[in-house]
C-alpha cells in the first residue's frame, strides 16, 4: 500500500478537517491583546489554582500519591511515594514559596523511603519522582537561585541515586543508570525501518515491534524530546544526530500541514488520521528546534480542537472532524499550554496569551471542583471525573503561570536566575550549566570554559582522547527551509563549548559575570602552562549573557580534532548498528561532519512581525484504519 498523499483536487476531498480550520482557525489567530496588567492578575489566577489544587492534596490526600478532588480523598497510584508532593516541588520553588518549599524538602528528605516492595512503571517513576528530586536538589543546594535551603544536606539526591539503583533491574544491568538510558535510545534507534521511523511499543526482550504504528504522539512522544533535549542539556552530539534523522522523517511521511497522522514505520502508509492530544507537545518541541513556522500553523490547528470543545479529548478523529470513540476525556494534560508557552516565549505574540487566557477559563469553568481540579471523562458533556494526575501541579499549572509572568514581565528564577533551564518531559527544571554539559571533559573544574584568542589554543592533552566520546559540542542550529529561526536564536546565544585541559572558572565566572582584564590574563596565564600536545585553532571571545552561562563563540577544531570526531562518529553508529539482533543498517559515515546537517547561524529579530494567518487543515478522503502492521 503506498503512503497517503495530499489529495488537491476537491471533488476528492472529505472536507470536514478543512472546514473545521476554516472556520476555527482565523479567531483563534486574531490577539485580542493582553495588557500587561490583565497578564498579573491571570498569572496571580493560575498561583491560586495551583494553591487551591495543591492544599487540597495536602489536607486530603497527603502522604498518598494523588487526590481524589470530587470526593477530597487519596490514593496511592505508583507507589506510595507522595507523589504530588515531589512533583510539586520545583513549582513550589518557581512561585518563590521558600516556607512550603522548605518544609516540603525537609519532609521528603527525613520520610519517603525507596527500599519498599512496590511493583511501579519504570518511565512514570522516572519522569515524575526522579526528575522531581533531582530538579529539587538542585534548587536547594545552590544559592544562586535564591531558594537555598540552609539545613539541606543533599538528602533529595541521595534519595534520587538510591531510586535510579533500584531501576537499573528494568535494564538488566548493573552500570550506570545514564548510561543505560542512552543504550536503550541507541537500542531503539537501532532498530528503527528503512525509513528512519520506530514503532509504538516494542518486546524489550527479543528487540521485535509489537505495534508498528509511528507517530509524534502517544507512546514515542517522549524518545523526540529526550533526544533534542539530551543535547541541549548535556551537550552529546549523538542525540543531536539521531534526533535530526528522526525529525526529517517524521516532517516526510508524518506532517500532513498542519497535522500529523500515525504511518505503517516500514512502509509509510497512513494507518490513522488521528490528533491525540499527546501530540501537542510538538510545536514546543519544533520551537525549541528553531523550527517556529510549522509549529505556528499546527499549534493554531490543535487549538481549534480546543476552541470546538473546550478542552482537548485524548483523541480527536481527522477523517470525520469528531471525537474518537474511546477517547473522550482530557485528563487535564499540559501539553497544549506547554506549546503555548514556548511560543509566546519565541514570538512574543500576544495571541498566545490569548490562548493561555481561553484555557484558563476552561479549567476554572469546567475542571474546578471542591478540593482540587477533576478530570474532564467527556469533552462533549463536560463530565468531571474523580482523579486529579500529579502532572497538574508539575506541568499544567507550571506552564500556564509562566505565560502569564512572561507577558506581565517575568519575575521568575527560569526567566530572570542565574542559569537557563531545559524543562524535562514532566516539566521539571534542569539548568544548563557547565557541571551538567561537560561533566566528562578532563578540565581541572567540570565543565569549565576555556578563555583564549586565535593565538592560544586549549590543550588536548593524551587523557582527552580516550574520552573522544565525551560531550564536545557547539551550538549546532537546527533549521529547516521553512524557518529563519534556530535553536541557539530561542533558548541560547551563540555559544561554543571547549574541549581539552583547561583552567577552572571563578564563581562570579560560572554564573555568568563578565571577566576583568586581570582576569582574563590570569586565566590565558593558566592556559599557556599546560603541555599542548595538539592546539587547536580558536577564534573566541568570551561574552557576558544576561543571566546564564560564559559564552565562547565560533569554536573551530583541529584537524586532528575533527578526525577524532569522525573516527568517533563512525564507532558510535557502528555500535548503534551492532546493538541490534536483526539485520544490518546502512549507514552512510561519509557525510562529513554533523554541522553540514544545518544551516549556519544568522541574526533574526526578538519577535515575528509577520505569520501565516491562513492556516489549512489536512483533508482525507473516505478513510479506514489500515491494518497493514508489518
């Protein structure tokens, strides 16, 4: 069966996708404008929500795992971990609430116990304990975000190294628990079709696809963040690599502008023309990614399903223009908000809070109920349901909140402190710092920045190259031919990070203070004492940032640096192909260097003066689910 084609000629078309756009999309293009007043009191809105929701668990459910916010009861739903509580800790700590976050801590810290009995889902406990202790920690450990917590002893850490050992079984592994993740990405990416695309589920013992479907949405929305984002963060070239091969062939056979639909991976048939509302996440994703056009047009597409409906069901079918049966319930997800958010942070268009404002009339007219905020079991009937996801608190309300403050002015640690952040898939903050980027380089401080001219390079010394593997990066743009914009433009300046021994940085240096001249030479002092055993050839210059990292732009490697890359480039693809019982992967190791993937950077402007306004829906013809799966 060949792939689905967009069809042009009318009498063809089923039509209700179409006009479901025609009619929604234009109003919700049009900004009504938010005036910076009005985005006050909506953010102040959302932290009473968030208030309304969270002492609610506190007085009814706590120390169970979620609240039953119709009834005012709990329940353990993964494992008895108060699992809204360390989901809410670093919202707590964005709101500037030192007291509760203080005591919320403390109370983890000396109560939740890990060595327990309990049978849990290895990604939620991942996504929704872990990540929230780890974010956790690192507000309260470091004083530069304001919420240092004096009598903290690194007890949430602790507790996060005691949890990710407990996880290690579900890998069948006794090494690092970072390092088993990537072999699970490189596993999957290893089995991926000829068409660059992987399946929904897969048997994690024999390496077989049991469900073939490939999407952006429900069960693979999470292995497309974690690959831009473990780049971001860590700085690793290879989920760089493996996330631009996925995203070309997700945006070849998967985009039907502006939708998405579910394909055969092997064959790229249409198997279903559905938007689940997992898939939402996409245009942040594709903002982060620098790819802001397409995002805008599918963002204005999803929440026209918003507008229909007033909250966006599980499932909404694309051939008929109706809600999918057995997916009517929007189980208040955040991920529609999420897009929002990112993309008012990247346009600084008003229409966006304009669709904060909507979808939090929504939840404050349809979802409040007396102790919390209740499911929605029916997008048509509005039918609350009994359960309240941890998510709420973590994503939901976090995201929304920030809309608002951006519009207002932000006052905010991820808008205004000391680090940028990179928000993990439960939205939980994790800054991007020297420490985290570069934690494998062999630098006297981890992950220090190097200061130099053209004239001084940065030694490589012989104990670098084993690690030839480590996280080496610059600031690669993802781009494609229908954006201007780029990753670095959005998230970051132009920056480049140092390979090689190099000095350590001072902590007025680390969080971002601009070097002295005296300074400056003692560091280029530092630098000129090392043995050089290969220089590379640098053209920097160290730049201030507002509020973040030491910036070094334009890195330019050593030809014994790039064949070291090269040479690493094609043992790590040789080691995706080897981890795979199945036949062969071509892979071609002759396209030069990951940078020719990308355009190069350039200037843009803080805000987009101009978008598509006329936005189309995808049109089908009369269609049934394909049930080719191999």
């Amino acid at each position: 069966m060949q792939p689905m084609r967009w069809v042009q000629g009318l009498p063809l078309l089923c039509l209700s996708a179409s006009f479901l756009a025609a009619a929604l999309l234009p109003r919700a293009a049009v900004g009504e404008g938010v005036t910076p007043s009005e985005a006050r009191r909506l953010r102040d809105e959302v932290k009473d929500m968030f208030y309304h929701a969270f002492d609610g668990y506190m007085q009814h459910a706590f120390p169970l795992d979620e609240l039953r916010p119709l009834s005012c009861r709990g329940e353990d739903s993964l494992g008895g971990y108060a699992l809204t509580l360390i989901d809410s800790l670093d919202t707590l700590a964005l709101l500037g609430d030192k007291e509760k976050f203080a005591a919320a801590v403390d109370w983890v810290g000396k109560n939740v116990r890990i060595d327990i009995n309990k049978t849990v889902s290895v990604f939620e406990t991942n996504i929704r304990i872990l990540g929230g202790l780890l974010s956790a920690h690192l507000i309260a450990s470091d004083y530069a975000t304001g919420m240092r917590i004096q009598s903290y002893d690194d007890q949430l850490l602790h507790l996060a190294v005691d949890l990710a050992q407990r996880l290690l079984p579900a890998f069948d592994t006794p090494t690092v628990f970072e390092q088993v993740t990537k072999n699970s990405v490189r596993g999957i990416w290893a089995r991926r079709s000829k068409l660059n695309l992987v399946g929904a589920h897969i048997n994690v013992f024999t390496g077989e696809w049991t469900q073939k479907d490939a999407g952006i949405g429900t069960s693979i929305d999470s292995f497309y963040e974690y690959l831009l984002k473990a780049y971001l963060l860590f700085g690793d070239e290879e989920y760089l690599y493996i996330f631009q091969e996925a995203y070309k062939a997700a945006m070849h056979y998967l985009h039907h502008d502006p939708w998405y639909v579910e394909v055969n991976m092997n064959s790229g048939a249409t198997v279903w023309p559905l938007f689940n509302s997992l898939q939402a996440f996409w245009p942040g994703l594709q903002v982060l990614a620098g790819d802001v056009d397409p995002a805008i047009r599918t963002h204005a597409a999803f929440f026209s399903v918003w507008k229909k409906y007033g909250f966006t069901p599980e499932g909404f079918n694309l051939a008929t223009s109706s809600v999918q049966n057995g997916q009517r319930s929007y189980p208040l997800r955040p991920e529609l908000i999420e897009s929002t958010y990112w993309l008012f942070k990247a346009t600084r268009d008003y229409r966006y809070v304009d669709v904060g404002r909507d979808i939090l009339a929504s939840l404050q007219y349809g979802a409040k109920c007396p102790c919390g905020y209740c499911h929605i079991s029916d997008v048509e009937t509005h039918k609350q349901d009994d359960h309240m996801e941890s998510f709420f608190l973590a994503e939901t309300v976090k995201y929304l909140w920030l809309l608002f403050d951006l519009a207002a002015g932000p006052d905010n640690i991820v808008e205004n402190g000391p680090y940028k952040y990179i928000f993990s898939t439960e939205g939980h903050l994790l800054p991007v710092t020297p420490e985290i980027a570069l934690v494998n380089e062999h630098c006297s401080y981890f992950g220090a920045f190097c200061n130099g001219s053209a004239g001084h390079g940065y030694g490589i010394g012989a104990s670098s190259v084993k690690h030839q593997n480590a996280n080496y990066t610059q600031s690669v743009d993802i781009r494609t031919s229908s954006s201007q914009y780029s990753v670095s433009d959005i998230l970051f300046t132009t920056r480049g990070y140092i390979k090689g021994v190099c000095p350590g940085l001072t902590h007025a240096q680390k969080l971002g203070i601009s070097y002295s001249d005296e300074e400056a030479n003692l560091t280029e002092r530092n630098s000129e004492s090392h043995d050089d055993s290969d220089e590379s050839a640098v053209e920097s210059s160290v730049q201030d940032h507002s509020n973040s990292l030491i910036l070094i732009s334009h890195p330019v490697a050593s030809q014994t640096d790039k064949a070291l890359e090269s040479t690493s480039r094609i043992q790590d693809e040789a080691t995706i192909v080897l981890a795979a019982d199945s036949e062969p992967i071509n892979t071609d190791h002759t396209g030069g260097s990951l940078g020719e993937n990308t355009q190069g950077l350039t200037e843009v402007s803080e805000s987009i003066s101009e978008h598509t306004e006329d936005t189309e829906g995808i049109a089908f013809q009369d269609f049934q689910p394909n049930e080719e799966t191999s």
